[in-house]
C-alpha cells in the first residue's frame, strides 16, 4: 500500500520534470528539472531495492553529470534564445506527430501484455543490495568491469584532446588548419 | 479503485516508456544540442527503470549490474559529448542544430 502510493508520487514526480526538461525555454532550468527527475528515479529504485544504484544516481548522474551539464551550460552562455521561424515551427510539429506516435505505440504494446510477466516482486534478499551486487560485479562480470575501466580512460584522454582548443575560429567557420 | 499490496511490473514498464517517449520527444522538437543531450539522458535513464524493474522481479542481480555499466558509459558519453559541444560553439558560435551544417554538402 505504502511503495503503491510512493511509486504514484515519484513516477509523477519523475514524469512532470521530465516534461518540464523538454518543454522549458532555459537550458538551466532544463538541466535543473533533470536533477529531479534524476531523483525521483532514486527514490524509485529505492523502492525496486536497488539501494547501491539509488545511491549511484544520486551521486553519479545527479551530482558528477548535472554538474558537468550545468558547468558547459553556463560556461557556453546562450542568452539568444530563438525556438520560433516557420520551418522549426514544422520541424517541431513532426516532431511532436512521430513522439506521439511513438507513445502510442508503446501503450497499445503494453496494453496487449498488461499483467504477464510474474505477478508479485521478489522477496527481500537477505544479504545487503551492495555486497550481493559487488559479488557479483567481481565474479561473473569482471571481465566487463575491467573493460569498463578501459573505456573511462578512453574517454578521459578524449575529453582531454577536445578540450585543448586549438586556434581562433576561421572567417567563415572553416577550421584553421 | 483499490490500491494493489505491490506495485505491478507493467506499472514500472508503462512509467519507463513514459519517460523513454517524452526523451524521443525532446530529440526531436528541440533544437539546443544541449537540451537534446539531456533527452538522451532521459532515455538511459528509462531504461535504466526497466532494468532495475525487471531484475526486481525476475528475482535477479544482473539488470542491476547492465545499469551499472550503463551508469558508466553515460559518464564518458556526457564527457565526450559536452566536450564535443564546446568545440562546435567556439567553432560555430551557435548549439543550434540546424545551424550546424557543416558537412551538409
């Protein structure tokens, strides 16, 4: 009864913010509506028992992300903020026409198999969500890991190339050689 | 209307299509780069949910583990993205993307 009415308020939560993301005109106020939604789906995977991944997105996707999101945001300082022209004002409405046909499509696929699957959640493990995932993830999924590992470096040395700079931007937007 | 004693799974998924809906939405009808790599974060994140929902339910750890990895490649994503972004504003002057036309023809 309790997580029924707790999952009612946070996927509202999650989905009005989400909402707001993409319909708000300021990119920061975007960016801060993510944090929430980010949040919300926290509290959600609470909810699941995901404990460790609650915590991760809390501090990972709402912290280490959204920050870097926001740093860029207002490092970038986009205070020209044009959405209107009759070409994007066609661009936005197929837009909007191939998004909602894609919610319908995914309702009328949830609406065929609406209850299948099991009925009621798993019992409670007894072992700690963060131990039984951190067993896992240094058993069966080492390899995985490991190469995960490799692929931050890659990213690290790749932020750090493009962040570099490297001269002046042409005349005409033609990139200096 | 009577309240279930547990939340059912095709509530879960019904909530992360959802949100992986309003993510596509964002792609399409919204024109700062910035913002469209947010609605590409809402899209992770959507299912992120199902996975998380369904190892719940399947009484399994490994959706855990797949959000985990996703968690990650979405940290280098963001990095290399929003790394990629600045240079095209200190190249172009703009995050819009019909402006960004470069390799048009």
């Amino acid at each position: 009864m309790m997580t029924t009415i707790l999952f009612g308020a946070f996927g509202l939560l999650a989905v009005v913010c989400a909402l707001l993301v993409i319909l708000h005109k300021n990119p920061v106020t975007s960016a801060l509506f993510l944090v929430l939604t980010f949040c919300s789906l926290a509290g959600l995977y609470l909810l699941l028992q995901a404990e460790f991944l609650a915590m991760v997105q809390v501090i990972v996707y709402a912290g280490a992300i959204m920050v870097l999101f926001l740093f860029v945001i207002m490092y970038l300082n986009l205070d020209r903020d044009v959405d209107d022209g009759v070409p994007h004002a066609l661009r936005r409405w197929v837009g909007w026409a191939i998004g909602l046909l894609l919610l319908v499509e995914t309702a009328v696929l949830l609406w065929n198999r609406w209850g299948a699957g099991p009925e009621g959640p798993a019992a409670p493990v007894a072992v700690g969500n963060t131990s039984a995932v951190g067993q896992l993830l240094y058993t069966r999924y080492l390899f995985p890991f490991e190469v995960t590992s490799v692929l931050l470096l890659v990213a690290i040395i790749g932020a750090v190339m493009l962040g570099k700079g490297r001269t002046q931007p042409g005349p005409s937007g033609v990139p200096p050689q | 209307m009577t309240l279930p004693a547990a939340v059912p799974l095709s509530w879960y998924l019904a909530l992360s299509g959802a949100l992986f809906t309003i993510g596509v939405i964002g792609v399409l009808v919204r024109r700062n780069a910035l913002v469209i790599f947010m609605s590409i974060e809402l899209m992770l994140n959507a299912a992120n949910l199902a996975f998380v929902a369904f190892s719940r339910y399947l009484h399994s750890l490994d959706g855990q583990i797949f959000v985990f990895f996703v968690m990650t490649v979405a940290a280098a994503e963001v990095a290399i993205g929003l790394a990629i972004i600045v240079n095209v504003f200190r190249l172009k002057e703009t995050v819009y993307v019909d402006e960004i036309n470069l390799m048009k023809g």
